[in-house]
C-alpha cells in the first residue's frame, strides 16, 4: 500500500492515498486500516489529502464507497484538500455515492482542518 493513514495529535484520521490507478488491494488495506482507526477512536473526522493521488479504478471507488457506508456512525465530518479539478469530481462522486453528506472541500491543509476543528 502506498500512501499513510494515521490518527494526528487532535484525533483526527489522516488520510493521504497515493494508490496507483488499479492498486485494489492497496486500497482494500488502506480502508480496512481506516475502518479500524474509526472503530478505536469512535466519532473521528478525516482529513483526505489529495496531492498525491491517482485516479481510482472502478473497483477501488467501490471499496472507497463501501468503507465510508459501514463507518457512518463513527465519522462525524470530512475534510478533501490538494485536487484538482478531475479530482475533486471523483471524489465527489465517490461521496455521494456513499450517501455522506458531512463533506466539504478545501483549497489547502490549514483550511480544512480548521473546519474540521470547528464545533457544530
């Protein structure tokens, strides 16, 4: 698996995939990772930074999909910062397909943590 996930200081999962297009079982142990991060630390936000990130294949945006669906109860917000304008259209579509609504995107790190840090 390329890329990290891990929790920060603040409690917040942080997570910056870098899985090449057709990585599924890089992707499948980067959210099982992130699923066992929010089931230790319940109510978690996450922080996704897209830098360094590929377009995922349709099977890794099901996986992507399907984690976020089992974790609803144990995230409370995320934060996507770093895309571009292809993008930022994946991940939305990946989103919305789970049916999250909790979500907003940034134009940097500090931005969105900031938010993420804010109490609703």
């Amino acid at each position: 698996m390329r890329g990290k996930i891990f929790a920060d200081s603040n409690k917040i999962i942080n997570w910056i995939p870098e899985n090449p297009t057709g990585d599924v079982s890089g992707t499948k142990i980067a959210m099982d990772l992130m699923s066992n991060l929010l089931e230790e630390q319940e109510k978690s936000s996450i922080l996704v930074d897209l830098t360094k990130s590929f377009r995922p294949n349709t099977a890794q945006r099901q996986i992507i999909i399907n984690a976020l669906k089992n974790n609803f109860h144990n995230i409370s917000k995320i934060a996507i910062f770093g895309e571009n304008a292809l993008m930022k259209a994946v991940a939305a579509f990946i989103i919305n397909a789970s049916g999250y609504t909790n979500m907003h995107f940034f134009v940097n790190r500090n931005q969105a943590t900031q938010w993420l840090l804010e109490n609703d």
